[in-house]
C-alpha cells in the first residue's frame, strides 16, 4: 500500500490528462479494429488516481508546473471530485460502448478513425478541465473539448448531422467569445496591474468579479458563456439538433458528462456564496431562476412532440440542466444558503450523468436488440427513468430532496412548488422516451 | 567586439547577397551551401547578443556621417526580438524557397535579392536611430521588388508597380516625417537616436502640437508598410510572387518593418507616457482596430487561399500597433510579442499554402477538401496555425490576445475586448471552414494538378519540414510562455525596460 501512496503522491496530474492525447498518436485507419480498448483505457488512469485519492482520504493533491502555458496548477477540487467521478465513469462506459460497436463492424465504417481520434481528444478536455486550476489551462482544455465534440456531433455525416454541426459550431464560436472576453476581463481585475501572475487561478476569479465595478457584466458574460454548453434556454439550440445524429455513446457522454462542464465553470468562476452577499448579483440570479424555469419547463413542451427517442433525450437534459439552473440561480439570491445548494447542485449533476447516460445507451441497446430481450431492456431503463422523475427511494429523489429542504426555509414562494412540479415535466418527456422506443 | 557584433550581424546577408550575385546559376550546390552557412552563422551570433542583452552588454556601432547624423547600429531587447524572429525564419525560408524553387530559372538573382531583404530587415531591427532606419527601410522596398516580380509574368509585373508605388510613396511620407523631426525639433540628432521611455518628453508644451503632427507623418509613412487601412491595398496584389517571397513579407520583412517601425516611433522616439500625454495613442488605436476589423471581413469574402490569407495578415499585423498605443506594461507585452507570434504562424500559413500550390495545385479554398488524409502533415500544421490565429489556447496567439486584452482593460480602453472578441469570432468565421474542408470532406475527384507524387512523405521534404517546424515554434511559444526563454518573457523584459526608468 506504501507504494500506491507513494505513486498517488508522485504521479503529477499531468501525465493523467495527457495520456489520452498521446493515445491519439496510435489511432490509424487500418488498425482501429484493434484499438477499441484505447477509449476504455484513456480515462482509467484517472479514474483509479481518482479512487486512491478517495481512499486515502482525500489528501491535498496538486500540480504546479510554473514554466507550462501562464503557469499551470492543477489539482483535484474535493468539491468537484464527484464530478469528476462520474466523469471518468462515464467516458469508461461509453468507450466500451464504442469498442463493442467496433468489434461487431463498427471498425469498417467511413472516417472510423477520425471518430476515434475526436473523441479521445474531446475525452481529453472534458477530464481535463475539470482538474485544471489556472485560468489559462482550463479554457484550454475547455476549447480542446468544444472543438473536437464537432468530430463526434457531425460523425455520421447526413445532411442532418452536417446542419446539427454547423448550428454547433456557430454557437461554440460565440460561447467561446462571450467565455474568452468575461475571463480576460475577470483576470484582469484578479491580476490587478500586476505583471504576473496574468493568467491567475480559477479561485481568485469569483472575488475579482465581486470586487470589480463592473463585476455584473463580467459575470453576465460568463454565465452565458458556460451557458452555451450547460443548455441554457435560448442557446441551448444545438443540444437537440446535435443528440440524434451523433452516435450513441456521443451523445450520452455529451449530455452526460460534456454538458456538466458548463455547470463546473459556472460554479468555478460565478462570483457565488460569500461573494454574491450584498445582493450585488441579483438581477443575474434572477436571470438564472427565469431561464432555468424556462429551460426546465419549455424543454419539456418541445421534448414531448419530437420525433426520435434521443432528441427527446436531448430537451431531456435541457429540462434538467434548467433545474440545476433554478438551483444555481437560488442559491446566487440568498448567499446564506449557497454551501447546501451547491452540495444539492453536485449531487444532482452526477445523478443526472449517470442516469441520462444509460438512457442514451438504452437507445442503442433497444434499437440492436429485438423480442424478448428488447422488452427486458425496456423494463430495466424503467430504473434510470423513474431515478430522473425523482419516484420515492430513487437517486432523483435524493438529490431533489435537498435542494427542496434548503428552500423549504428560504422565502422563495411559488417556487417550492414549481420546482416540485418540475417531474411532471420530467415524467412527460420519459413517457414520450418509452413510447419512442417502443415503436422502433 | 561589442561594437563589431551589430555590422557582422548585417554583414552575413550582405556579403551573401554580393556572393551570390556574383556565383553563376549553375553553382547550385555552392550557393545552397553559402545560403544556409550565412543562415547559421547568423543565428548563432545573434544568439550571442541575445545573451549578452540579458546580462546588460551594450552592442553599438556608430559611424558619423554628417555633423549631427550618425549611422547607428545598435542592439537592444526590442531589437533582438525582430532579429531573433528574421534570423530563425530567414533560415527556415531559405531551406523551404530551396525545395519550392528547385529547378526553376533565375535562382541565383531570387538568392541575391532574398540576402539583400534579409540584409535590410536585420538593418531595421538594428538601427540607433531614425535615420539609419529610413535607410533601411527604403533598402527593403528596393530589395523585395525583384522578389514580387520574379514570375516576369503579366500578372506579377503589374503588381509589382502597385507594390511599388505604395512602398515608395509609403517611403517619402516618411522621408518628409524624419526630416520634419530632424529639421524642427531635433538639430543635434540625439533626440532622434532609439532611447527607451523615449527622448521627446522634455521638448516644451509649444511644440507639442508639431510633434503631434510629425507622429502622425511617421505613422502614415511606416503605416503603409504595416498594411494599416487605407493604406493596405498593395498587399493582397503582391500575393502574386512564389509563396516563400510572400511568407516572409508577411510574417517577417515588409510588414513586420512597418510595425516594427511604429513600435519604434512610439516606445523609442516619444515614448509611450509622453505619446499618451500628446493623445496620439487612441487615433491609432482606433485606427488599428478598424483594420484589424475590415482586414478580418474582406478575407471572409475570398476564395483563394494565399488572398484570404493575405487580408488576415492585414488583421493581425494591426494587432501589434494596436498593443503599442495600450498605455501600460501588459499592453505592450502583448504588441510587442504579437510580432513574434503573428511572424511564426503566418509564415507556417503560408508554407502551408506554398505546399498545396506546389504539391497538388490547389490555389482556391474549395480545391482544398479531403486535403487532410492526403498531406497530414501540412494540414496538422496549417490547422495549428489557424487555431493559434483564432486565438484558441494553447497556441501563442492565445497569449498575444490574451496580453492584449488586459493590456487594454489595465489601460482604461475597455472597448478593445470587444475588437478582440470580434476579430476572434471573424477568425473563426475564415479559417474554420478552411480546417472543416481539409479534415471534414472527402476526395471525390483528382487534384487540381498534382506536381509532387505521394513518397515517403506527403510532399518535398524541404517543403515539408521548415513548415512543420515553424508549426512547433507556434504551439511551443503558447505552450511553454511563462518559460523564462520563451517570446513571452522577452517581451516582458523589453516592457520592464521601457517602464521602469
């Protein structure tokens, strides 16, 4: 055991975000037959990093490498770290999703092994920024993600996938935009004239903002920033074009995982909790609140007439990326209550990438199946789908439950009720989900 | 020795040059060999000065040409860092015009010329003063003339007179500029010598309003050359000459000397404080920020590469005046090393253009599908520059943005964010379907025409490799930027000199 503490203790963090990228390199058309075992074994380092971290209980663990990009720090956040579980999980489940597809001739498909190298790239920046702790590193890796996700989105290359990568790639341009200008002028004002550091950490971020003149708009700009990617109503457009046409595992790691990197870089940079005191935020929490509700419940509206198992899915996420949104935007207004909601948050975030993952699985599985077993899957996506609408004894539940006992005390009025009322949504669009599938 | 280093420096292109002019055509081997002896030989002993620069050794040369005017050669941080990229670049386009060039008639006066360009570039890093510098400067349009037009062709002689007339008017503006400043401020000549924090700031409040008028003189004279709108016209013309001779008036020699040249004027003549005092800084900025807007929407409307390509130097170029007219160290760091980043990935893009010209035959963006699996190598390094270009981490146009835009905030001139993001989003708009066509598409008829076959390598490799080269400098300069040799932190030294007195 000293030696795995000794390795957990000596392994720079580093090595585990990069050797997914270095994977890349041995991707080649004519050996992807062989290399299915390389999505499975590209996030297994951290995920085992991960759970020695957690067994030892949780030690600090950080890398600095002053002289990389504007100084690189990367560390494992204790908050985040169930993020970053499902995360790794997820990415391990898809890619052996993946490798079975290319065990059953998946491997003679066309642009095979662009597909392969996206998604290992794409893999890259989705742990990645999730470790990365300087400003600088993490909107690295968080564009790597942005733009190798267009490899997986337009993959099978229809007149549909090509419409869904391009609206993709419009807003991810934009995203990066509004990202790139709230982070430069965030940094701005954490640098404080100073000449270096210029690139400082994600930390000091929040108290920069809050400090600053101007901190609403900076955060204004962040929030729709991130937004792009966590499905914030109104830029959330690409979600259900881009979910039916990727293929599956695609779309359950990028509803699953990807999606939530836009919630990590909210709670990351959003000047939250003890920095919103004062009330200076509200009107950007209110804004958070309303298009959360608008998310949460206009998704369900248009889920429940779209015609294909993963679009429903996809407004699927969009609704319950909005919840999340209520739950930031309330925990933003009473600054007293942040800590229980942003436990709430993350509780909520690794539920719904578990379960959401599944039911994206499920499609395949139903689709590839037939008979006997095709009903047996349908009954055991039951489980993922009454988790998601929250049904007693469920994960959903769990996760609901405490953010509805944070609010029970908290002046909020109608919205206890609404947000309780948010898995009829929830129930509607699996409904839709199940009658779907069982046409197929 | 310290007073020597300048003159040899110059001295390695310009026997070169004569060397070469005078070895007959058929001497290839000997002229190959002469060209990248000179190369080395250069680097090294700028590396030389470069050291010494850290360590406060002063390089100058100066020889009296009239009372009062001097000829100054004389190394400074600033000047190392124009030297450093011309020298390293000049190597690697020198090795790839080899391979472009193979074969082809009338080397021996490309080489010559070439030398002569280079020769007059290193006299631009290194001049004291104005004066030296207006003679180097008007050597740099007379150089790269021949290099334009050496096709011969209709085309190219046509727009070598364009060329020509915007340098050479680009050239007396800026005649009229020094003898302004020689004539109404400055009789002895020292105040016109490169001085970091400047040499104007003591002139009394009279004479504000004339130096006021004679920066602006300067700036049109340099801006033609730094391509600043409306004075850009002749360089999208000139992309009519071989694409080594375009990668390096882009990346290095012509536009660069403008820029260059601003800088100068700015940090070296007035001084930046002093030039913020005078209010002359935020003309230019808005001035550099509408090129870098209108450079950024004419090359969305082309459709040939090296065109496209031309007007996104247009854009980025006015990056580096732009950071110059930022009031405060972190602004300047970004101009000032924008020069070496915008150098190293514009002349990747160029070979990469270069190497499709010359190993398929495709000159149009729409000739470029399926080019990826074809020349993987080549597309991984245009892709690289692309992205470095757009702005995105870890590539170094990520720093140079990144500088910029709190060099702005710190400066007060929030609205440059919003430049920055445009141009950014403008970027993304001309070089993103380029990288989608080259990945993203498939073959479905043969190239346009396809001069090199597929061997070992996808193309020549003395095309192949300086491209891939100067593709790692770009992802090295952003990747490795808080290293204490990287552009980054040399810029910085060049801002702490001129701020902290």
């Amino acid at each position: 055991m000293t030696l795995l503490m000794y390795l957990l203790h000596q392994v720079p963090l580093p090595l585990l975000v990069i050797f997914p990228l270095v994977l890349v390199a041995f991707v080649h058309t004519n050996t992807v037959r062989r290399r299915g075992w390389m999505l499975i074994a590209a996030p297994i380092p951290m995920l085992l990093a991960l759970l020695l971290w957690y067994g030892y209980g949780q030690p600090e663990f950080v890398t600095e490498v002053p002289w990389l990009m504007l100084g690189l720090h990367w560390r494992i956040d204790p908050a985040l770290a169930p993020i970053l579980l499902m995360t790794t999980l997820l990415w391990t489940a898809a890619g052996t999703y993946v490798w079975q597809q290319l065990r059953s001739g998946g491997a003679e498909e066309p642009h095979i092994a662009r597909y392969l190298r996206c998604w290992l790239l794409t893999l890259t920046g989705n742990i990645g920024l999730l470790v990365a702790g300087d400003i600088a590193s993490f909107y690295t890796l968080f564009a790597l993600m942005t733009f190798a996700a267009f490899g997986l989105v337009i993959h099978t290359q229809t007149k549909n996938a090509l419409f869904a990568g391009k609206v993709y790639i419009v807003l991810a341009v934009v995203g990066e935009g509004l990202l790139l200008s709230g982070l430069i002028w965030g940094a701005a004002h954490a640098a404080a004239g100073e000449l270096t550091p210029t690139a400082p950490l994600l930390t000091h971020l929040p108290g920069a903002i809050a400090a600053s003149a101007q901190g609403v708009w900076i955060a204004l700009l962040l929030f729709l920033g991130f937004g792009v990617k966590a499905g914030l109503a109104g830029l959330h457009w690409w979600l259900p074009l881009a979910h039916p046409v990727a293929p599956t595992p695609a779309s359950a790691v990028l509803s699953g995982a990807m999606i939530k990197a836009g919630l990590v870089g909210w709670l990351l940079t959003l000047p939250l909790g003890e920095f919103a005191a004062g009330g200076n935020f509200a009107s950007i929490a209110s804004l958070a609140v309303i298009l959360g509700l608008v998310g949460a419940f206009g998704a369900a509206i248009m889920g429940v007439f779209a015609k294909k198992a993963k679009a429903v899915l996809a407004y699927s996420s969009v609704s319950q990326m909005g919840m999340i949104t209520v739950m930031l935007g309330t925990g933003w207004l009473y600054d007293a209550a942040w800590e229980a909601v942003f436990a709430a948050i993350v509780v909520f975030s690794v539920h719904h990438g578990f379960n959401k993952g599944v039911l994206f699985f499920g499609v395949g599985w139903v689709g590839a199946l037939s008979g006997r077993a095709a009903t047996l899957i349908l009954v055991l996506l039951l489980i993922p789908a009454l988790n998601l609408i929250g049904v007693p004894f469920s994960s959903g539940e769990y996760a609901k439950d405490l953010f509805k006992a944070v609010i029970a005390d908290l002046p909020v009025g109608l919205l206890y009720p609404i947000f309780s009322a948010g898995a009829l949504a929830t129930t509607a669009l699996m409904l839709r989900y199940f009658y779907l599938l069982r046409k197929t | 020795m310290t007073t020597l280093l300048p003159v040899f420096v110059l001295a390695t292109s310009l026997i070169t040059a004569v060397l070469i002019f005078v070895l007959p055509e058929r001497h290839i081997r000997l002229r190959i060999g002469l060209n990248l002896t000179a190369a080395l030989l250069k680097i090294v002993l700028v590396a030389v000065m470069v050291a010494g620069i850290a360590n406060q050794v002063d390089y100058e040369f100066r020889y009296e040409l009239l009372p009062g005017i001097d000829l100054i050669l004389r190394a400074d941080a600033l000047s190392m860092l124009f030297a450093g990229l011309s020298s390293v670049l000049w190597l690697f386009t020198t090795v790839y015009a080899i391979g472009y060039l193979e074969g082809a008639p009338n080397r021996s006066r490309f080489f010559g010329f070439f030398s002569l360009c280079v020769a007059s570039t290193m006299g631009i890093a290194l001049a004291g003063n104005l004066f030296t510098f207006l003679i180097f400067f008007e050597l740099l349009t007379l150089s790269t003339y021949p290099l334009v037009v050496h096709r011969g062709t209709e085309e190219s002689l046509k727009a070598g007179r364009t060329y020509l007339q915007y340098t050479l008017g680009g050239g007396a503006v800026l005649l009229v500029g020094v003898a302004l400043m020689y004539g109404l401020v400055d009789q002895t000549g020292s105040m016109t010598e490169f001085a970091e924090t400047g040499t104007l700031a003591a002139i009394p409040s009279e004479q504000h309003f004339t130096l006021a008028v004679i920066f602006f003189v300067l700036i049109a004279g340099l801006g033609v050359k730094a391509a600043l709108v409306p004075l850009h016209g002749w360089l999208p013309i000139a992309m009519v000459a071989p694409a080594p001779v375009s990668a390096l008036l882009h990346a290095v020699a012509v536009v660069k000397a403008g820029a260059f040249g601003i800088v100068r004027v700015i940090y070296n003549i007035y001084g930046v404080e002093f030039a913020w005092q005078l209010g002359v800084l935020l003309p230019l900025a808005i001035l550099a920020s509408i090129t870098i807007i209108w450079g950024s929407l004419r090359a969305l409307q082309q459709v040939e590469v090296k065109k496209r390509l031309a007007y996104s130097t247009v854009s980025q170029v006015s990056y580096i005046a732009l950071g110059a007219c930022l009031f405060g160290p972190v602004g300047t760091i970004g101009g000032i090393v924008h020069l070496l980043h915008q150098g190293i990935m514009k002349v990747t893009l160029f070979f990469c253009a270069g190497n499709y010209a010359e190993t398929l035959g495709i000159h149009k963006i729409k000739d470029l599908d399926g080019a990826g699996a074809r020349m993987p190598l080549t597309s991984i390094a245009f892709t690289l520059g692309a992205f470095g270009m757009i702005g995105v981490p870890p590539l170094a146009g990520f720093i140079s943005k990144w500088y910029l835009g709190i060099g702005a905030l710190d400066a007060g001139m929030s609205w440059v964010i919003g430049v920055l993001i445009l141009s950014s989003m403008l970027n993304a708009g001309y070089f993103l379907p380029i990288v989608y066509r080259l990945w993203f598409k498939s073959r479905r008829e043969p190239w346009p025409d396809e001069h090199i076959p597929r061997g070992r390598f996808e193309t020549h490799g003395l095309l192949l490799w300086p491209t891939v080269a100067t593709a790692v400098f770009s992802l090295a300069a952003g990747l490795f930027a808080a290293h204490a040799w990287s552009p980054l932190s040399w810029s910085s030294l060049i801002a702490f000199r001129e701020y902290l007195p």
